[in-house]
C-alpha cells in the first residue's frame, strides 16, 4: 500500500491544481485537460521546470522538480519558484537530483541497462493505471538500446565542446536531445512523452545545470550509418532563449545571445556517425560558424527502452518508417553525372551519324558536270563589269552618303578565255587587276558590283554551267610546318570526293608535284619567315598546287609572278601555259601580271590592258596590242618590250585619255575577233552573274565531317609534334610555377592569416590561368589567314575548323598544364585531403580556362589587329581581377558597380574553388586578444570575401553558362564575320 501513496498523491496534486495554461515552454502543446504536455525531463505545470530521478519513461508529473535556483540577482525560489523574464528554472547537477541505478545523462531520461527498463516499466504501470490506458503485461522483454539509431523514443545526452564557447563560458555545458522518431512503437503512451506526434524532435542546451534554450523540429527522417550511426535530419527547426539565463542576457553577463539563438531556423541534422560518443548538432548557421560538425558534441551516452521485436522487426528492414537509406547520391553528383552522360551520348551520337555519311559517301560513284565535261573545258565571258567604292561619311558610324556612287574602281571591263587560252591582265598600280580577278572569282567583295559574267561549255554556249574554278592569292598562306606533299595531300583529300580512293589520291598528288617541277622538295618543311624552308618560288608553286589537285576548269591568279625572280616566273607561267593546253583537262587560266618579262608576255595568248579601271585592250597576245596602238598613234619601238610599251601607254593619263578618244568607234574591230563566230564555239554565252552579283562555283569541300575532321586534326597532331615548344614551355611553366607556388604557400596553418593564404592560393592559380590562356588569343591569330584562305577555296566547313581548333587547343594546351600545375599547388600548399574535393577542385579549374579560352578565341576572331585583342584582354584579365572578391570584399562594392561582379568569370571560379575548401569542415583556431577562437571557415570566408557557402553548383553551372555563352558567340562570328572580304 506504501507504493501507491506517492502516486495518488501527485495525481491528486495535480487535479487540485489544474488551470487553464496560458503558455507552455519546451513548445509543449495543450492536453485534452487544457494543461501543458510536458516532454522529459520537464514538468510543472508550464513545463518550465525541469525534472530528475526516476526514469525516461515515468509521465513529467511522476518525477521530481530540480532545486530552484536564483539569476545572480536575487531573485528566484526553490522548486518551483518564479525568476526573472517569467521562467521557472531548476538545476539539475544539484546534490539532491542523483539518478536511479541503470540510468544516467541529462535528467536521468538515458537508460544503460535492460534491468532499468524493465524496473522502470514496472513503476510506470503504476502511473498508467489513473490515466485508464493501463500498460498491461510486459510479454515482449525491454532492451536497453545504447547505439545513437532511435526505434521509437531516444534520448540523447552529451557535452558541448566547443573552445569559443567555452571561452565565453567557461563553466560545463550539455545538450540534451529526444527523438521522437515513432511514438507508437514506445513501450508506454505517447502521453507520458507529452505527445510529441511522429517524426519529431526536441533539444535544450544546460550550462551549469541550467537550461539556457530549448529547440523543436518537425518532419525528422532517420538515415542510417555504418552498423549503428545514424543521421536525424528534421526541418522547420525554431529555438528560443530563456530570458535571464546566462546566454541570453542574464544579470552582469557581458554576451546575450538571445537574437542569435531565436534567429536559429531551417533544417537541423543530428549527426553521430557510430557509437564513440561524438556527434554533431548542425543547422546552417551553427555549421557557417563552427564548421561542418556544427555544435560539437562529445560524451554522447545514448539510450532508449524498446521491446525486442521492435529492434528484430527494424533489423530485418532495410529501413524503419521514417527512416532512409545513406548510399543515395546527391543531387549536384547526380546532376553532373547526368551533364557528363549527355555530352558523351551526343558525341557517341555525333560519331556514329559522321562513320554513316563517311560510308555512303565513299560507295556512292557519281560523275559530276566537271567529269561529263572532260575534254572540254569551259569558257569565261565577262563584259560591263563594274566596281565602286560606297564613300563614307564622317560621322561615327561611317554610312554611305545618299546619292554618291563612290571611287569607281572598274568601269564597263569585258574579255573572253576559251579553253587552253591564258589570259594576261596588265595594267599599272592602281589600275584595277586585282579587283577585276576577284570579281571573276567570286570573292566577297565591300563595295557595288555590275555586270555579266558568263561560263559555258565551247560546244553548247546556251547552256550555263557552274565551273570548277580555283583562285591563287598573290601572298602565298600556307603552313610552315607541312612539307608540300602533305600539303597537298590534305588538298586532295579535302577537296575530291570521298569515293575516289586514298591511293588515287596520293597518285593525284604525286602527278602534281611531277607537273610543278615540286618532286625533289616534296618532303622538305615549306617553313616561313623565322624558319627557312622552300624558296619563293616553290612557294608560289606550291600554292598553285593546292588549287590543281582538284583539277579546276578556270583557274585564276592574282599576280603569281610578282616577288619572285626571272627564272622563277619563267618556272611558274611554264606551268601555267602547260596546264592551259593539257589535253585531257584543258584548263582557262586568267593572271593578273604585274610587270612581265618580254619572255612571260609572249607566254600569254591573250591581252587585257588597264588604266584606271577602263579598258584599253582586249584581244590576242603576242604583237597584236603593239599594232593595235600602233594604229592609233602609239607605236612601240624596236627591240622593245611591248608589254612595257604597253604600261606605258596606260600609266600616262593624257596617251591613255587620247587612245580611249581615237578608239572610241574602232574598239569594236578588236572585240569582233571574240564574237565573230556568235552563236557557234566561241559565242556569247548566257549571263551566269547579273548586276550586283557573284560568281556561283562548284562546291569546294567534297569531305564529309568526319574525314574533314580527320584530315584537320592529322595537321593539328603533326604541327603539335614537329614543334613542340608551345606545348612544352606551357607544360614546363605549369610546372615551375606550380612548384613556386607551391612553396611560398607550403601546408599554411589554419589560423586566420593561413585561411586568407590559403584563399590567396587559390587567386593565385585562377589569375595564372587567366593570362596563360592568351596564348590561345595569339595562336588563333596566326592561323586565322590561312583559315580565311581555305574557306574562300571551300576547304572544309568552318564548323568543323572550329571544333579541330578548340579540341587541339583546349586539351594539350589548357587541360594537360591545368591539370599539372592544379596537383603540384593542391597537395603543397595543403588543400583538403579528400579525393572527390580535388577532382571537384580541378573541374573547377578547367571549365575556368576553357570559359577564357572561347573567350579570346571570340577576340582573336573580332579583332585583325592581335596587339588590340591582346590588350582588350589584358585589360578585362584585369577587371577580373578586382571584381573576384580577393583585393576586395564584394560586400564592401560600392552598388552602382557591385553590379559587374556577375560579369567576371574570375568571381565564380575563386567563389567556388573557396567553397570547395571551406566546405571539407575546415576550421580556423586562432586568438584574439587573448581570446581563444576555433570558428568555421565559412564565417571568415563570408566575412572577408562575401562569398555563398552554398555556391559551389551554382557557380559550377554559371561557368558552364559561360562556356555556352561564350560558344555560342564564337560560332556565330566564325560563321557571319570571319570570311574573306576584299
């Protein structure tokens, strides 16, 4: 009878007492009684006080109320009593507040033994039987659980250690946790818990014994660890600070927490990763302040009474209700994995649809019109051509003035070449040759272009064709590391179609070679001004050649013989008149001369004399000009060079206005030997080009993408391994820089100074990359005319040079050397020891400098000048530099610029690289006027250089952004603006 005397008694106590709550702390809600349901270890009819001896599963009014104790004010009672701010308080360390045998930690509510429990369910049967939910019999036995994994209710117990908070507050510190992770399957009702509802969980912090605050959280999921840790992840987390509490403004203490801890909200993790005692209490800013673990927690004792079968039923399960599997991936690893399966199913894609078309394409045996017009030839009519520069006005955007025709640069030229004919353009400086064959080619041209242009077959001038037609600049691009015969192999198999056989077309280059006279330097390097190759002439040959390995119908040259010495002009219009009067492949030649050798003007069947843009002749070679003029007052004398007579006539204005006058009504006879015959061989032919318009050829690029690929690449490689100095001094510089780095930054320390040493390291290698990456600015320049040459001749698709470049360039010059110099610093200077935050490091890194690479490739492509590219790029190198975050914090910007950070790829790459770092739970322990600090890194981080610690996806994909933009860009000049105009 003694053992139920206690209990009636408080149950009477509490029915006598019972009133109409108006607040309940620990968050506790209202009961059917309208009294506050009052979580362990608390009690009171607030749920204020808290509570010791007896057990975690005696009801709140079954167990005892600590000792009261005062603020330091004297204020304050026992048991009970009121304090300052209207919270009853007790301590639980006092004398009188001991634990029953079996169990321990923060108000007794942690068991340690199976005998506790079931001692403990006993005296709980007791209290059960007045609220008429009786517990019944124990058929199932208690188990103590003692491993951080909660089955139903668990409690957690542990220290607080934390060196800052200590320092503040030197005195003990605990914390306190239940998980309410499935009340029901408890051994005693939810009731005796204060109904918590499921998926739950409540926390207080005690310095000294004392509550400082309290927290609860909702929608707790388990996620196990190992054999028995276990992660509590719960969201909507709130906090309160007790008023008058040593944390939270308490009489004569200089620190209130109060803001701090109520501001406490989003997602909090209970974290104990196995049974060793430690764990951690993270919400973001306690992990921001004290670094990943956030509240360190060491000397954890967990325990909980459950029935055996609940632990057999939550063995057997992967999985209790509420409880989620630790082997998920995370969402950026599952975004990046997704990322990186697109690029390689689109380029698996791309490369099964390019090995197609290379397959068909080389079946398919289709004989072209070139191939029906074998033997024959095509014949070149032109007649009015006109040419006429727009004047520009002064102001900024330079338009054309309305109603000016401009600088007539051309003015009503005509001519006709038949096949095996060599047309000779002469005229002097100025006077409009290479104009004349560019519009004859069909280049670009700036300005406005008349009149007729005619090609068709000698037997069947009605008939328009589109001729294959080849034009041979007067500068000879080519590339200074090939020998002519790979020159003109990559020609070959560029531009003849794919059915025709790799060894026919080496045979085609062979005869080439044979027919320039080129066959003895075939495999010497053509070099160029700093490295001495072939001379100049075999240069022009060379240039010719790349034209004729695709047999053309009309080629046209642009003064071929101009720099070259007599015998080398001699050479290379031999070849010319050869190729004129090649049976098989009689070819329409048509060559701007600037000052021919008496020998080289009889080489030429026909004459097209020029002054001014005006014709002055157009007929047969030989000495009928000389006749011609002769008649008309200016005859050539003896022994001389009539192609010099002839310039001479041209270049004096008053000879040449005098010819134009007396020829006016004579003009005609000399014409009439071209259209004598109209309507048979030689007739005029219809208009293949009207006012305004170009020349249409015969497509260039015969290769599908994938050989054009191929081919491209092949020169890349051999560039890349006949001379190997850019490679190597961007590899070598990798290296000594990595290793200088590396050692001004040797394993700097973790206080505040080294954290910032750190951050400095990390700017160091983003900066470097910047201004090694102009490299690529400069390499693009060098090659840019030879790619505007292979375009206009319809080489390859300008896509496809893009792609080559960027691959050529990007991996053996931006990725090989990032990733050299990104390990040497990594690992010296001390970075974080874990495999996935280095290679998270280095993608960082490499999309950083292929973002800069695209970027000067879009300069290198706008800009002519590279000296201007260059330094545009300096000076945004520059830009990024102080908008990065380093020199200055983006916090401390003013608005009116702050905005521009979001502009600077720099920012990104150092925000995230920074994030990386922080983010391995690094720790910044220092002191401050002799106060001991151990803070997270994340904080300084924020502090110092405004950076997000959750940036790091984001600005993952902000640089993928970039890459994108950047791409985009470049494509879009490469194909609208990088192309040949004159």
């Amino acid at each position: 009878m003694r053992s139920l005397i206690l209990p009636i008694l408080l149950v009477l106590k509490a029915t006598l007492t019972r009133t109409q709550s108006t607040e309940c702390f620990q968050y506790a809600s209202l009961n059917s009684s309208s009294e506050c349901a009052c979580p362990a270890p608390f009690g009171s009819k607030d749920c204020a006080s808290a509570t010791c001896g007896g057990s975690a599963l005696l009801p709140s009014w079954g167990r005892k109320l600590a000792p009261g104790i005062t603020n330091g004010d004297g204020t304050g009672a026992g048991g009970a009593g009121e304090v300052s701010g209207g919270a009853a308080k007790g301590n639980i360390t006092d004398a009188t507040c001991g634990c029953n045998d079996g169990w321990g930690g923060v108000g007794c509510t942690v068991c340690t033994s199976d005998n506790a429990c079931s001692s403990a369910f006993s005296a709980a049967s007791v209290y059960s039987s007045f609220t008429g939910t009786p517990l019944g019999t124990l058929d199932d036995p208690l188990t103590c659980q003692t491993t951080p994994r909660t089955y139903g209710v668990g409690f957690l117990s542990c220290n607080v250690d934390n060196p800052t908070l200590h320092s503040l507050f030197p005195l003990p510190a605990s914390l306190s946790i239940t998980k309410f992770l499935a009340p029901s399957s408890a051994p005693v009702p939810s009731s005796f818990y204060g109904d918590p509802g499921n998926a739950t969980a409540i926390a207080s912090l005690w310095y000294d014994g004392v509550e400082q605050f309290y927290c609860a959280a909702e929608q707790c999921a388990q996620t196990l660890q190992g054999d028995v840790g276990s992660d509590y992840t719960c969201a909507s987390l709130k906090c309160t600070c007790i008023p008058g509490s040593t944390f939270c403004g308490g009489a004569g203490m200089t620190y209130n927490l109060t803001s701090t801890i109520n501001d406490l909200s989003g997602s909090l993790q209970i974290s104990c990763a196995d049974a060793s005692g430690t764990c951690g209490f993270k919400q973001d800013a306690l992990v921001s302040l004290f670094g990943s673990s956030g509240l360190s927690l060491t000397g954890c004792t967990s325990g909980e009474c459950v029935r055996q079968s609940v632990v057999d039923s939550a063995s057997s399960n992967s999985a209790t209700a509420g409880t989620s599997s630790s082997n998920s991936l995370s969402g950026g690893v599952i975004a990046g994995l997704a990322v990186l399966g697109a690029f390689v199913l689109a380029a698996l894609s791309l490369l099964a649809l390019g090995l197609l078309a290379q397959r068909r394409a080389r079946k398919a045996v289709v004989p072209g019109e070139e191939e029906k017009r074998r033997g024959e030839g095509v014949v070149l009519d032109f007649e009015g051509i006109g040419y006429a520069l727009p004047v520009q006005g002064s102001g900024w955007w330079k338009r054309p003035m309305e109603g000016d025709e401009g600088k007539v640069l051309l003015d009503g030229v005509g001519g006709k070449v038949a096949p095996g004919e060599m047309l000779a353009i002469l005229g002097p400086s100025g006077a409009g040759k290479s104009t004349l064959v560019d519009i004859i080619s069909g280049k670009r041209k700036s300005g406005r272009t008349s009149g007729r242009i005619s090609f068709y077959s000698p037997y069947s001038p009605n008939t328009p064709v589109r001729p294959h037609l080849a034009y041979v600049d007067q500068h000879d691009i080519l590339h200074p590391t090939l020998t002519p015969r790979e020159a003109l192999l990559l020609a070959a198999r560029l531009r003849l179609p794919e059915s025709v056989g790799d060894a026919e077309k080496r045979t085609r280059v062979f005869e080439v070679l044979t027919q320039l006279g080129l066959a003895d330097i075939a495999d010497v390097r053509i070099g160029s001004g700093e490295k001495r190759g072939i001379s100049g002439g075999e240069m022009r040959r060379v240039s010719i050649g790349l034209e004729l390995v695709g047999r053309p119908e009309v080629l046209v040259l642009d003064e071929p013989t101009s720099g070259l010495d007599s015998v080398s002009a001699a050479k290379v219009v031999a070849v010319l008149d050869q190729l004129a009067k090649d049976p098989v492949h009689p070819t329409t030649i048509i060559a701007s001369i600037h000052q021919p050798s008496s020998r080289l003007y009889h080489s030429f069947s026909r004459i097209l004399l020029l002054s001014s843009g005006r014709t002055l002749y157009s007929g047969p070679g030989g000495s009928a000009p000389a006749a011609y003029f002769a008649a008309r007052g200016q005859p050539c004398p003896e022994n001389y060079n009539v192609a010099d007579h002839l310039l001479e006539i041209a270049s004096d204005p008053s000879l040449a206005r005098k010819t134009s006058s007396s020829d006016a009504g004579e003009k005609a006879e000399v014409k009439g030997e071209d259209s004598a015959s109209e309507g048979g061989p030689f007739g005029a032919g219809p208009s293949a080009v009207a006012a305004e318009g170009r020349v249409k050829r015969a497509k260039g690029a015969q290769a599908t993408a994938l050989t054009q690929f191929e081919v491209l690449s092949g020169r890349e490689w051999r560039t890349l391994k006949r001379d190997w100095t850019l490679f190597f001094m961007h590899m070598a510089i990798a290296a000594v820089v990595g290793l200088f780095c590396g050692g001004i930054y040797w394993k700097i320390g973790i206080d505040i100074s080294g954290f910032q040493n750190r951050i400095g390291s990390l700017f160091f290698l983003g900066s470097l990359l910047a201004f090694s990456s102009l490299s690529a600015l400069h390499n693009l320049v060098e090659v840019r005319a030879l790619f505007l040459r292979e375009r206009s001749g319809g080489y390859y698709s300008p896509a496809i040079w893009l792609l080559v470049r960027c691959v050529w360039d990007i991996i053996p010059l931006r990725v090989l050397p990032t990733i050299l110099i990104s390990t040497i610093v990594y690992w010296m200077v001390g970075l974080s020891h874990d495999a996935a935050r280095f290679f998270k490091f280095l993608l960082i890194l490499i999309l950083y400098s292929l973002a800069l690479t695209l970027f000067n490739f879009i300069l290198a492509c706008s800009f002519r000048n590279g000296g201007i590219a260059i330094l545009i790029a300096s000076i945004i190198n520059l830009w990024q530099m102080v908008f990065a975050g380093f020199f200055v914090s983006l916090s401390k910007i003013p608005p009116v610029l702050r905005w521009l950070q979001w502009l600077a790829p720099l920012k990104y790459c150092l925000e995230a690289l920074s994030v990386n770092e922080v983010g391995s739970g690094l720790m910044i322990s220092d002191t401050l006027q002799g106060v001991p600090v151990n803070v997270s890194a994340e904080l300084i981080m924020k502090l110092l250089f405004g950076f997000k610690t959750n940036a790091y996806y984001r600005d993952v994909l902000v640089l993928f952004a970039f890459i994108v933009g950047f791409a985009a860009i470049l494509v879009t000049i490469v194909f609208f603006r990088l192309r040949e105009q004159r």
